[in-house]
C-alpha cells in the first residue's frame, strides 16, 4: 500500500494526517497548500492548523508525492484518536502488565494502542518530561499531538498497522485512564471540613508546666517555646496572654547562674509577640500535614479536571505511603473519593526503591492550582 492510499484511508476514518520526514517533522511539501510559517526569514511548513481544520482530499494528493517517507495522524478531537505510545523495555514491561495488544509497531518496535477521543480536552504528555512520571515509558498522544501511521518507513524502520481500529476505555486499568484523561471526572459529594479546635484546659497546663521545666535552661527560650506551642494549639494572641502571664509569674528573679536578673512581665510578651509574629501551624496540622492537605484535597476536588485529579491521587497516594504503607495510601484515597488503585501504584514504586512524593508536594500542586 502506499502512502497516498493509507493517507486516504485514514481520511476516510475521520481522521487528520500530514506528510512528515524521515525524522518525523512535518513535511516541505504542506508549503505547497498554504500550511507554512515564517522563522527567521524563511517558509517552513506548519501544521499546527491542522489541529482544528479539516484536511480536504486534494491536499492529500499534492502532499503524498513518492518522494515522501512519512504519514502521521493530528491525535485530540480533530481525529477522535488518542495513542498511547509505549516506549523502550519500560514500555512494553506496561504493555505486558496491563494486557493490552498494539495498534500498530512503529519503525523502533514500540507498540501504539489506540483509543477513542472522549470529547474532553485530553493533554498530550511525554513521559521524559516529567520529574516522577507515574508510568514511565508511557506517552500520550493526544490533543495538540500526532502520531507516525504505518506503512511510513523513516530513519527509525517502517511502521507496521496490527489493527487499525481503537480499543475500548475499560481494557485499561481505571488508575491509568483516568492520569490519562479517558475517564469522566467522577461526582464526589464531600462533606464540609471541620476546623482544628483549640487545646482543652489540661493540654495547655501541661504545656506550662513543661515550659517552667524547661526554664532551668534560659528563661527567655522557654517563653519563647510556649508562646509558639499556644499558638500551634490554635489560641488567638489574645487567649495566649494569660497563660504566658502565667509563666511569667512563677519564674525567680534569678537566672540560672543564680544571679539577680528579673524576667519580667515585658520579657514575657515580647516572646508572645515575636511567637505570632511567625508563622505557626494550627494543632491539627502539627500533628500531621495530612489532615490540613486533605482538607485543601476537599476544596479543591470540584473544580479539578480528570488529569488533574488522576495527578493528585498520585501524590496523595505517594504522601500517605511514605506515612502508613498501602492501607494507608489507600484509606486516604478512599476519604476523599480518588481512585484507590494508585495506592498500589505506590505500593510498587516503594518495592521498586522509587522514591514517593511527600506531603509538600501535594501542598505545593494544590497552591498552583488556586
């Protein structure tokens, strides 16, 4: 078959190809109707108008010439198409764990799956590019992609069609149609996050009298110290005063050298002052980033898009490991309504030594998003 017939017949599936070259660029020849742009002073071919405009049969016989090597589809909802291409030894171990059977070889051997476009904006994605990708060796082709169409033959090999029709969404594993963007965001109803509560009566005496103990050794850096655990007990700066007037008053006149040296009353609130003057974490997340993270995870759930949702279920699942191990990852998954199979995803990254994101990261991932 050559080039021009496959070109057709993958036009007759709906879907937008172009002539590429033997190094996977767009081909000179998409000039030739108008498909070009101007870099630094000279016509280069563009098809970056091909994401979103119809290629109409004639194009494809001006552009199909037999000097051409190389035919590649426009991935995304242009051509309803979206490929998973599976990359090197890490690729095909993916292909082989999750069942799948190619849609084609490309000229190196990597297996293509394909699948139908959802009708949602489905990123393309190159696994190389990515810090910790949680698949590696698995790109996605997909909107403001393309991939190469066998029977093209370029600097890599030939390219070889297996089956041209796309495979169903459920043939995946849930975890990876979702980082993927095959799958709905799925509804969550979640209920409204408490707020810490402030420390009873006994946490705070107990908090003063460690801090009279440990007055033996400086006056000033044990105010300091309960000034900052008043504050990380959710007081106010208001209801902290007494309790550091509490403190105050039990101290001598003496320092630790037994010399005469007052702490006085200005002392002691100079502390308070420069306690909340800092930043200070509530009691809640003191005790655990987790429970102040999820509560961000509820806020910002409903507003996020099913890749970024299946890239938060990531990180949480990598935090929550590293914490509690997979009933951990998957009892914190499960809280806030992500897909519980990433706790697995974790399970093997830490069996494998990969090192699993922490609590910061999901911290910092929900900050971008606001």
């Amino acid at each position: 078959m050559s080039l021009l017939q496959a070109a057709l017949g993958a036009s007759d599936l709906g879907w937008n190809v172009l002539p590429v070259d033997h190094h996977k660029r767009p081909h000179r020849r998409l000039t030739l109707t108008g498909h070009s742009q101007t870099r630094d002073g000279k016509t280069a071919p563009s098809w970056k108008p091909l994401q979103t405009q119809r290629v109409q049969t004639e194009w494809l016989h001006t552009w199909f010439t037999p000097d051409v090597p190389g035919l590649a589809a426009v991935t995304g909802a242009i051509s309803s198409l979206v490929v998973l291409d599976f990359d090197g030894e890490a690729g095909w171990a993916l292909l082989r764990k999750w069942g799948l059977s190619p849609n084609a070889l490309s000229g190196s051997g990597s297996p293509h799956v394909y699948f139908e476009h959802p009708g949602w904006h489905v990123r393309t994605v190159a696994s190389g590019s990515l810090k910790n990708p949680p698949f590696p060796g698995l790109d996605v082709r997909a909107d403001g992609g393309m991939i190469v169409l066998p029977p093209s033959h370029l600097s890599n090999g030939a390219y070889r069609m297996l089956d041209v029709s796309p495979q169903p969404v459920d043939t995946l594993p849930e975890a990876v149609a979702l980082w993927v963007g095959l799958l709905p965001t799925p509804a969550v109803t979640l209920p409204e996050a408490p707020l810490p509560e402030a420390g009873t009566d006994n946490d705070l005496r107990a908090l003063l009298d460690e801090a009279v103990s440990r007055s033996a050794q400086g006056r000033n850096n044990a105010g300091y110290w309960l000034a900052r655990q008043l504050a990380a007990q959710g007081l106010t700066r208001s209801d902290a005063e007494p309790w550091i007037r509490r403190f105050q008053a039990t101290m001598p006149d003496t320092d630790s050298q037994g010399r005469r040296d007052p702490y006085t009353l200005t002392h002691a609130l100079s502390s308070l002052h420069s306690a909340y003057a800092s930043p200070v974490r509530s009691r809640g997340a003191r005790r655990t980033t987790q429970g102040m993270s999820l509560q961000q995870v509820q806020v910002a759930l409903p507003r996020l898009n099913a890749s970024q949702r299946a890239e938060l279920a990531r990180l949480l699942a990598g935090a929550a490991y590293r914490l509690g191990g997979l009933e951990m990852a998957a009892a914190t998954l499960r809280e806030v309504g992500l897909d519980q199979s990433f706790a697995t995803w974790a399970h093997e990254q830490a069996q494998r030594n990969v090192s699993l994101p922490g609590w910061p990261r999901v911290e910092r991932f929900l900050k971008q998003l606001r």
